[in-house]
C-alpha cells in the first residue's frame, strides 16, 4: 500500500503464506518464551501475532520496547501449528516471522493498560481517553456508532428525505433545559444560544417548501448528567416532513429501526409493528411513561375497592377518604417464595423514601384467603374483587402502595423494575418498542402551581380546532408522542402547531403574552403567517441508538470524548479560564464570588 504497510493487521490468511509483508500498527501484548518472542501487532482493524527468534539481532532491542509503541514490522507469513491456531481473530491461523522493525512512535509509562477491558476510574479514563479508546470493546463500540450514522443516513436518503444542516448559533429558546450562551463581539451585550435542537429551523424548512428532511443534528444543553444522557451535547436523527399524520411519521420511523436493529443486532424484535400505549395508561400500567415491555409485571387501581366495608386496612381507608389512591402490582406464582424475599421488596420500598410496601399472597385451601403482614384485612369477596381487577390467581402476591398519585406511580413504576430483576424475568435478548401517545398538554407545575407545556410547546392539540375548549387546558392532549425501547426513550416528537393564531392562544395559557412569543420566536411565528403546511416529526437519540445496540448501560461507552458528570472535558481542560484581553473584546466583565 506504501511505506508503512501492504496489509493491515486484520487481513493476512493462509493464502499469504510465504510472502513478504510489512506491518503497521501498536504492540497490544508481548509473550518472551526464552528463544521466542511474540509480539501481538495492533492496529485499526485486527490483530496479527509477530515472531522474533533470539538470534535475530533485533531480538533484545525488541524485548526493551514497552507496549503502545507503534512500530513497523517487515516480515515473511507462515503457517502457524494446528494446536496454536487462534480462531478468535482472522489472522489466527498465521504468524509474521520478523524480519525487522522500526519504531516510529515512542510512548511513555501507560496510565492504564489498553489491551485489558479492566475498570478504571473515570477521571483516568477521560483524562487519557485517547488511551481508553484503544481499548477493544469502547474502540469496537465508535466503530458501531459509524456504521449506524452511516446506514441511517443511507435509510433515510432511500425514503426520499433529503439532508440539510441548520445553524448552531442561534437565538435562545425555551426549549426545557439551559442553554449554553455564546457572546457576540459585534453585537455587544447580546448573545447566541447554541440550539438544544433545530427545532425551530426543521419547522421552517417545512415553511420553505421542502417536503422530508433530516440530519444528524448536534444538540447543545446545559444539563445534569445520567446513564443515558450526556451533559452538554448529544447527536440525534432529526427529522420532519409536511403534509403528514401522527400515523405517517410512525411508519417511517418503524421501517428505519426495523431495520436497523436488525442489521445491528441479533436480538430479537418484540413487535415490527410497535403497541401504541396512551400515557395515561402506562402511568397506569407501568407507573412510567418509558415502560419496558419485556418485563410482564402490571400495576392496577385498587382505590375503589379501599372504600368497601368488608375492607378493614384502615390506614389506607384514611388515605383514600383524603384523596389518596391505592394499587398494586402483582407477582405471579411467588407463593413459596421465602419470607426474606417479601421483607427485602419492602425494605428497599423505604429506601426509597416511601413508606414501604404493604404485601399479602393469595391462598385457597377451603376457601380464598389472603397470608401475609395485611392479609387479615380482606375479607373473600374483597379478595376475589381484588383478583378479578388485578389480574392476579391464587398464588400469586399483591404488592400494595397508598399515598398521592405521582408518588404512587413512581414507587410502583421503580418497585416494577426492582422486582423483574429479583425475579429474572427480563429477556436480555429482545428489543420491545413502543410508541407513548396522547400527551397531556399542560401539566400543573407541582411547587408553583402554575399551568405549563408538558413537553414540547409547538405541538398540536387534538380535537376539533374550530371548536376546542380551551377553558380546561389540563384536559387537553396533544399530538405528542415518544418513542420507547426497553424502558429507554429514544425520542419525542409531535404533530406541530402551524397556526399563529391558535399558537398565540396555547402560549397564553401558559404564561406567555403575544409580545413574549413574537420576542422569543419572530422568525419561526412570521414564517408560519405566510402559508404553512401541517408537518411533524421526531429526532431519536443517536447515542441512545447505539448503546442499546452495544448493549452498555452508559451513553459514556458508546460516546468518541465525553465530558465527566460535571461537565467537564478532563482532556482537553474545558471549560478553561479566557484572558483579560478575550473578556475585554466581547465587553464581559466577570464578578467575583463572595
């Protein structure tokens, strides 16, 4: 190929055997075998073990040079014995005799190992993250990340989309997280937001006349960092299209991770065609609006049944005559399961904050009975209402939980999960998709006490626009959905509001007054005065995408250089103090901290 190597490290076979090659790449491991030194050569695409013999003048040279050097190897392919064949690695079945080597780069003492898929700290794996991203499965994981931008941008151009970029510095928005501000030198005391999604301008390219469009969209927000979500930016397939229904940009979205998944894993596919679960009834169901549905566990209403004389719990009775509201969630046969298991269930319900977790199993020997701390309290008619509401069979265990609804749903929600995995009843190799519809509109703000946008404030409402109610906004629901996958969301998205007029009414509501939305969104309220389409879209997360792909649990691992969990580029050092003289140009003047 050149100088520096005819083949890679991941290409010799059996059929280059006897011919001269040259090598490129890091030395991974070394194994000194007295007479023989094996050297295992590294680089982009594989691995090929080398072999020096002691009386090779090079030998001891060899022997000195530390792991991570990159080195040139000239050497002759031969046959390796049957009994050391590798089958792991494509070169297994060959090795390179040396003939010679150079070194062109040196390195120093390693602050972790590359060739182990050992634990290490956070601070020493972002620090040296060039380090880290030698290491085979976080190197293997930026690979897959490629291929799957590829092969989306592939899918998407294939379903008549057509690819363009929208700005990064723009005007702030209240979009739901913090913006990061970009100071204008040539506009003094004004300042740019970076977008924490086109959302305005994929909406205005609708306005514009453009049919289906997408990108791999960089996300800019100024947020606290999870497992699935990295603090300051994230890449997402943003997409939208005019003239469509909610139904419409289901289709497309279900075709594309279809195949996708598919092309990108083994796992199996729960439903092609993806349940549609309105939010209120995964609340319900699953005490969550990001259920995963590989989990069979079902949450049920119990309140009404709280308010039967034949019930005697009269804790809860008191909870629910002040409002509150009683479910369970039912485990299936768990009868023989030992009392520690129950006690744990409940111990870990009060670490959570809760009172804990009320529980009774379902018996019938002469007649149906309930065995447990509460079973006293039910009588066998209330039993077999309970039963005939939850689903559940003798043998089975409610687990029961009373208090306010939000609180309710969450411990409920969690506990779901909690004891799936206590039980093992999550299938590691399936993918199950769902889409959550019919968002509220409005939510009421818990500590002020306010009415606002629930999710994203463009959205349309349902129901006939000629005659919508708008005098109880907390019943209004949206053409809002999110796409789920395996208790992970992967992405909302909505029909959008293309109607200023009925977009100046919805803002109100929520606190806005016209001139606010003119002020905050001109561009996007003028351009939908001059003749817009009805359109929607969605933007799944591309890191999301790929690590449920990679099967990781950090969006970190499947992430080229993330920022630590305060935001900060240890490698790099960002963020970084500016002088005087770059504080002086965009006329900021920075306070001292008390």
């Amino acid at each position: 190929m050149n100088k520096y190597r005819t083949h890679t490290c991941g290409d010799l076979n059996l059929k280059h055997k006897g011919s001269e090659i040259v090598l490129s790449g890091w030395i991974n491991k070394k194994r000194d075998h007295g007479n023989l030194l094996f050297v295992d050569l590294r680089d982009n695409y594989g691995l090929t073990q080398c072999v020096i013999d002691k009386s090779n003048s090079i030998f001891k040279n060899l022997e000195k040079i530390p792991l991570e050097t990159v080195i040139k190897v000239v050497g002759n392919v031969v046959e390796r014995t049957k009994e050391t064949i590798n089958k792991n690695i494509n070169t297994g079945e060959i090795e390179v005799s040396i003939k010679k080597i150079e070194i062109l780069g040196t390195t120093k003492e390693l602050p972790m190992p590359v060739f182990s898929d050992q634990e290490y700290a956070e601070e020493i794996r972002l620090k040296y993250r060039f380090l880290d991203l030698r290491r085979k499965k976080i190197h293997q994981n930026i690979i897959l990340r490629s291929k799957v931008i590829s092969f989306i941008r592939s899918e998407m151009q294939n379903l008549g989309f057509l690819e363009f970029q929208t700005p990064i510095l723009t005007s702030s928005s209240p979009e739901g997280a913090r913006d990061f501000l970009v100071p204008s030198r040539l506009n003094p005391g004004k300042f740019y937001a970076l977008p924490q999604a086109p959302q305005q301008f994929k909406q205005l390219i609708m306005v514009s006349g453009f049919d289906k469009y997408f990108q791999i969209a960089p996300c800019f927000r100024d947020e606290d960092a999870r497992a699935d979500r990295s603090p300051g930016e994230f890449y997402q397939l943003d997409l939208e299209m005019s003239f469509v229904e909610q139904e419409d940009v289901f289709n497309i979205v279900e075709k594309l991770f279809v195949k996708l998944f598919k092309n990108f894993s083994k796992k199996k596919i729960l439903n092609e065609s993806f349940p549609r679960i309105t939010y209120s009834d995964s609340m319900l169901k699953y005490g969550t609006d990001k259920p995963d549905l590989r989990n069979p566990l079902q949450i049920s209403d119990l309140t009404e049944i709280f308010k039967r004389e034949d019930v005697k719990f009269e804790i809860f009775k008191k909870l629910v005559k002040s409002g509150c509201i009683v479910r369970c969630l039912v485990t299936k046969n768990t009868k023989e399961k030992p009392r520690s298991f129950f006690d744990g269930i409940d111990n870990w319900a009060k670490e959570q904050g809760s009172s804990g977790l009320a529980y009774f199993t379902l018996e019938d020997e002469d007649k149906i009975s309930a065995k447990g701390p509460v079973g006293k309290f039910f009588s066998q008619e209330s039993l077999k209402e309970i039963m005939n509401v939850s689903k559940a069979e003798i043998g089975d265990t409610i687990f029961l939980s009373c208090g306010k609804k939000i609180e309710v749903e969450k411990l409920l929600g969690q506990a779901r999960d909690k004891i799936a995995n206590e039980l093992k009843l999550i299938d590691e190799n399936l993918f199950s998709f769902c889409w959550i519809v019919d968002y509220p509109m409005y939510e009421l703000d818990e500590i002020s006490k306010k009415i606002k946008f629930s999710h994203n404030p463009f959205s349309m409402p349902q129901g006939d626009l000629k005659s919508l109610d708008l005098t109880n906004p907390l019943n209004l629901k949206a053409y809002q959905y999110d796409i789920v996958c395996n208790g992970i969301e992967l992405s909302s998205g909505a029909i959008r509001n293309h109607i200023p007029e009925l977009m100046y009414k919805l803002f109100e509501i929520a606190g806005y007054s016209k001139v606010d939305v003119q002020q905050k969104f001109s561009g996007m309220i003028n351009a939908l005065s001059y003749g817009a389409p009805p359109h929607g879209g969605i933007a799944p997360g591309i890191d999301r995408i790929v690590m449920l792909l990679a099967n990781e649990k950090n969006i970190r691992e499947v992430t080229m250089f993330p920022m630590n969990q305060n935001a900060q580029d240890l490698m790099m050092s960002a963020p970084s103090n500016v002088s005087d003289e770059q504080l002086k140009e965009l006329n900021i003047n920075l306070r001292k901290k008390n």
